[in-house]
C-alpha cells in the first residue's frame, strides 16, 4: 500500500464519523460518478435506405451489457466492452454505436423526485 492510500479501517472510520447529511451526499456523488454510461446500437440497412434501433446497453468500467430489442426474442449479453459488442453482432449486420447525451436536468439528480413521489407512482404501494 502507498503512502496516499488508506487501510478499509480508516476507510470505514472515516465513513463512520461523517454526520447523516454528509455520507448521504457523499452517496449522492458516488452513484453519479461511478454511474454506467448508456449507448443505443442502431442497424442500418443496405444504402442507408433504413436505421433501426438494435438494442442498448450499459458500459460500466469493466464490463458492458447488452439488451438486444430488434429480433422476435430479445438478446441479452455482457461483454468486455461495447467495441467487443459491435465485434460479434456486428459481422453480418452494419451496426452503429451512439452515445446519447447526458440529460442536464438529471446531473447531480437535479430534478428527480422526491422518493415519496416515486414511491406513491409503483402501483400497489
């Protein structure tokens, strides 16, 4: 270990000692960055006559997950990376990866709601 580093016990002390509010933003911050990004793959025909969405998927650090929307039964599949996806579904088909914008309104969790109206919207609750 690294002069930088710390030990899982000053980790876990330091987590313990922080007030209600603080490891509740501290959280916040980690499921925002450690959040996966999300990518669509588009099919596109011979031409360029027609696009179609292919499926989506989540790229986290270490690994990526695919759900395939296109053919009668959904593909499921978790890969390396999403080049790894586009390597195997992609050899008889033009495939296209494009990486949506993230929505401003939800950096930070701007702008969601609360988790008494989230919860009030599940049915049966």
């Amino acid at each position: 270990m690294g002069d930088d580093e710390m030990s899982d016990e000053e980790i876990s002390a330091g987590l313990r000692a922080l007030s209600e509010a603080e490891f509740e933003e501290l959280v916040a911050r980690l499921a925002v960055v450690e959040a996966p990004r999300m990518f669509a793959v588009y099919e596109v025909a011979p031409g360029r006559s027609d696009v179609v969405a292919f499926g989506w998927g989540l790229a986290f650090a270490t690994r990526t997950f695919f759900v395939g929307c296109r053919d009668a039964r959904p593909t499921y599949a978790s890969l390396s990376s999403p080049a790894a996806l586009l390597r195997l579904f992609g050899r008889r088909r033009d495939l296209r990866l494009h990486w949506p914008a993230p929505d401003p309104d939800r950096a930070g969790l701007a702008g969601w709601p609360a988790d008494e109206e989230l919860a009030a919207a599940v049915p049966g609750r």
